[in-house]
C-alpha cells in the first residue's frame, strides 16, 4: 500500500509538472512570436510655461499613462525626460531618438491648463490632453486632442484626475485614428495597432 501510494503521488508530480512546463513553454513561445513595439513619450509641453507647475504636470501624465499601458502586451513605454514644442516637432529629431532607442513610434504630448477669472494665472482643475504620434523616420502618424471641459469632466476634484481622464481619452482617440487610417489594408493586427481591444477594456466601444 505505501509504495502504491508513493507511485500514485510521484505520478501526480509529474503530471503537475508536465502541465506546468507546458504552459510555460506556451507562454514564451507565444512571447517570441508576438511583436512588441517601443514607443517613447517625451515630457508634456505644458501650458501655461510655468516652471512650478511643470514637475507635478510630468508627474501626473507618466502615472497614467503607467497605469493605462501597464497591462499592455504588445507595447513597451519608454520615457524620454526631454523637452520637444508640441507645435514644431523636428523630423530629424525623432528620427534620432529613434534610432538611439530602438523605438519603432514616438509620441509628443502636450497638457494646457485653462484660466480661471482675471488677473494672475489661476488654475481650473480641466485640462486638454493633446498628442502627437510619429514612427521610427519621424513622419506623422496621428494627433488628437481631449478636452476634459467639453467631455462634461467634473468641475470638482483635482488636475492630477482630471490629466489622468485626459490621457486616457487621447489614447483612446489616438486608437481609433490609426486603427481607422491604417488597418483596413491589414487582415491581422499590424504595427499600427498601437492598443489593440483585446488588451485595453477602454477602445471596446
């Protein structure tokens, strides 16, 4: 009886195991096979250009955009801390920071505070999150722009939620215009799927 139940235990160890690396070799074949694009974002330009404000304005863009493509299996975030006008973006410029990282899109956003009353700057909590996609020879791919104000945001609560709302809907524009003007000529998911649906639950409408 014991060595039966030893055999019947050694047996179960092994079917786990087998199973297990199964699933593992699996999953990293699955890895290998699949296509994982870098895409850089440089710093927000902020406006209005006030230096104390610029930090906590980075601060806030990076963590949602971290929590909106942290789940994401196809894309790698890669943040560049510098600084590139939103409205006069170089060609050769991202061309190069391509190049010297490996990045196949790169993308230059831009955050705007509105004004509030007379006088000196005085902050609303809405914000425009507007963004720029470019690929790896720096030609312009996309851009978009969301307005927190007229998506009806909530006009209590804090900047900081109110860029996190703003980014992630300038992402989810940002999808639909490459999936629209690019995809069409494609019968699977291609390099321009920058957030496919089946990894990110907010482009399912």
């Amino acid at each position: 009886m014991k060595n039966l139940y030893f055999v019947k235990n050694t047996f179960t160890v092994l079917f786990l195991l087998t199973g297990y690396y199964t699933v593992l070799a699996q999953s990293v074949s699955e890895t290998k096979g699949r296509k994982i694009s870098k895409v850089l974002y440089f710093n927000p330009e902020v406006f209005p250009d006030i230096n104390e404000i610029k930090e906590p304005t980075y601060t806030a863009f990076f963590s949602a955009l971290s929590d909106e493509l942290s789940n994401s299996k196809n894309t790698e975030l890669l943040r560049v801390d510098y600084n590139i006008p939103f409205d006069t973006v170089e060609k050769a410029l991202i061309l190069e920071f391509c190049i010297n990282n490996n990045a196949q899109f790169a993308v230059v956003p831009k955050v705007k505070y509105f004004k509030v009353g007379f006088g000196k700057y005085v902050f609303s909590n809405q914000v425009i999150i507007s963004m720029k996609i470019f690929n790896a020879t720096g030609d312009l791919l996309a851009e978009t722009s969301y307005d927190t104000y007229r998506k009806k945001g909530r006009m209590l609560g804090s900047a900081e939620n109110s860029i996190k709302i703003g980014t992630f809907g300038a992402l989810k524009a940002l999808n639909k215009i490459l999936r629209k003007k690019y995809r069409s000529g494609y019968t699977t998911v291609n390099e321009y799927e920058m957030f496919p649906a089946e990894q990110f639950s907010f482009i399912a409408n």
